[in-house]
C-alpha cells in the first residue's frame, strides 16, 4: 500500500511535466483568471507585442445557456520574433501568433499554459532555429509577470 501511495505521489507531482510532453507549459497563478490575464496583457504590451484578441470561453458558453470555468485565450506576437520564426518553416505560421490560456480548474486553482516554442520548433522541423530560445525566454517572462505574488 505504502508503495502506490508513493508511486501516486510521484505521478502527481511529475503532472506538470506531462503538459510539457504534449507541448504545453504550464504555472500556476497565485491571482484570479482576470487578474492573471490582465497582468499577462499588461506584460505582453510593455515588451512592445500587439494584441490580436481577447477571448473569454465562459461568455461564449454563457451566451449558449452553458455554465463554464473561467477559461481566457489571449492572441498576441511581435513581427520581431515571428517573422523569423516562420523563416525556419513557413508552416510555423499555423501556430503563430502565440497564444496563452487562463483558466480555473475544478479545484479553484487558476492556470496559464502556452504552447512550448521548442515543440512549436521541432513540429514543424525547425528544431535548429535560432529564434526559438529568445521566444522560450520571452514567453517565460511574459508567463512569470503575470503569475509572480
């Protein structure tokens, strides 16, 4: 028994490194879906990137009768990195602009992911562009501002 238990334990706390495979990084945030979104946005337009869109998945649902969690995808880039990026493999641009989820789980706890720029990379054999780690290390900033106490 003691040795599930410690297995199970391990799992759980590898459960962030299973978004990784598939792609996805993701913190937790101490603040609020909105909160967390508006300080991502903020952080986002002080480094110089332009906003594509907003969008608010709950009021969709709200819109169709159907309840759901707070779940918010903001749509952004910057000519600087994408375009680069895109020189690599021009089917990056499929997942280009970059974008970022907010949401609150079942438990209350609220989340930002985006999709990991070296998985981007490696999808779309661009695995060697140069760009990708000054993506990685922008999207990490931009992940930390908006999650940080």
């Amino acid at each position: 028994m003691k040795i599930r238990s410690l297995s199970l334990g391990f799992l759980l706390c590898l459960s962030p490194l299973a978004h990784a495979a598939d792609g996805l990084i993701v913190s937790e945030s101490p603040h609020s879906p909105s909160v967390t979104m508006d300080r991502l946005e903020a952080a986002a337009r002080s480094k110089g990137m332009k906003i594509f869109a907003r969008i608010d998945h709950a009021a969709g649902a709200r819109s169709i009768g159907t309840d759901m969690r707070p779940t918010e995808l903001l749509i952004f880039g910057n000519p600087k990195g994408g375009t680069p990026f895109m020189g690599c493999a021009q089917s990056v641009a499929i997942d280009l602009p970059l974008k970022a989820l907010v949401w609150e789980d079942g438990d209350g706890k609220v989340w930002l992911g985006y999709n990991d720029p070296s998985w981007i990379a490696t999808r779309h054999d661009a695995g060697d562009c140069p760009v990708t780690t000054k993506i990685t290390g922008a999207l990490k900033a931009l992940a930390g501002a908006a999650t940080a106490p």
